[in-house]
C-alpha cells in the first residue's frame, strides 16, 4: 500500500480565478475552494504585480477562517480595495502575475540581529498603529534591516520613522510559504 501525500493547492490558480470571477462577475464566492491545503496560517497576502510592478497587495492577520475563505478575501481585496490603486479591470487579466504569502505566527524581536532580511517579515505595532512589510520586501527593494523597519513604520504604521527603537513599538517577525504562478 502506498501512502498519499496530500497535495497543496495551487493557491495563485485559485486566487486568480477569485479576481477573475470578482472583476468580470462580481462574485468571488462563485469559485469552490480548493481540497486540502488545511496549513496553519496566522495571516495571508495576495501580491498582483503587472509587468513586474506592484499592482495590489492586501491580506489579513486574522487566521479565525479557514485559509482558501482567507486567500479569497486577500485576492478580492488586492483587485478592487489596495487604495494605492484603481480596481483592477479585466483587460488588465492577463497581464498580471500573482503571488500568495501564507504567513507564520509572529514572534517578537529581541534585537536587530534576530532580523534576517527575506526571510523575515516584520510587523511593527504601536497602540492602534500597525504596519506590515512581506519577507520579499527587503529583497525586492534592496532594504538594511533599518531601512526596512523605518520605512515599515513610516509608510505601513503612520508612526514616526524611528518608531521601532521605542519600546513601547512592538516589532514582529515571521516567515512565509510563498507560492507564485
């Protein structure tokens, strides 16, 4: 007897056919969710790129769903609320790229050293204030670890750029499983 190992879906098929379906339809539920894929999760990103330039990213912290509900939600999100962008319209289709971050659950950091740019996430929180950059950021913009957590401040939280250095600021790390197209 041979054992099954069960397979992944492919997230950035079923986020895609989630934007196609919202775009053209206006219905993303009318997508089945994929079988399987049941992994832990403590949030989930869509990343749209057009021609290798960012075109959407939005997600979710909130792991109380189940990971392909959470997927559609992010993919919906990143078409038609990124507020850096107007909705994505269907002849834009087939020229996007598309790229799901399932992340781990955040651990605090205790130092600069613990910080390893892409492979680490941060989310930088203070009060109601919260910012997020993905583990690909730092990489895809060429970030040093402060760059990246004063920019995360800055652009992401609404906090000041050096916000991180306060201790009342909690910095947050934590990995990804990145599946592209």
């Amino acid at each position: 007897m041979v054992d099954q190992v069960p397979s992944i879906p492919n997230w950035p098929a079923f986020a895609r056919e989630v934007i196609e379906a919202t775009v053209r339809h206006g219905d993303p539920g009318r997508v089945p969710a994929p079988a399987g894929g049941d992994l832990p999760f403590s949030g989930v990103f869509v990343t749209l790129k057009k021609r290798g330039r960012l075109r959407g990213c939005m997600g979710t912290l909130d792991a109380s769903q189940p990971l392909a509900e959470a997927v559609r939600h992010a993919a919906e999100a990143s078409a038609l609320q990124d507020w850096r962008f107007e909705p994505v319209r269907a002849a834009e289709l087939p020229e996007l790229s598309i790229e799901v971050s399932i992340l781990s659950a955040p651990f605090p950091m205790r130092s600069l050293d613990d910080l390893q740019l892409g492979t680490h996430g941060i989310i930088v929180q203070r009060g109601p204030a919260r910012g997020l950059f993905l583990p690909q950021v730092a990489r895809e913009h060429g970030m040093d670890k402060e760059t990246l957590l004063s920019r995360c401040c800055a652009e992401k939280a609404h906090l000041p750029p050096d916000a991180w250095r306060d201790p009342d600021t909690e910095v947050l790390l934590f990995t990804a499983q990145v599946f592209t197209e």
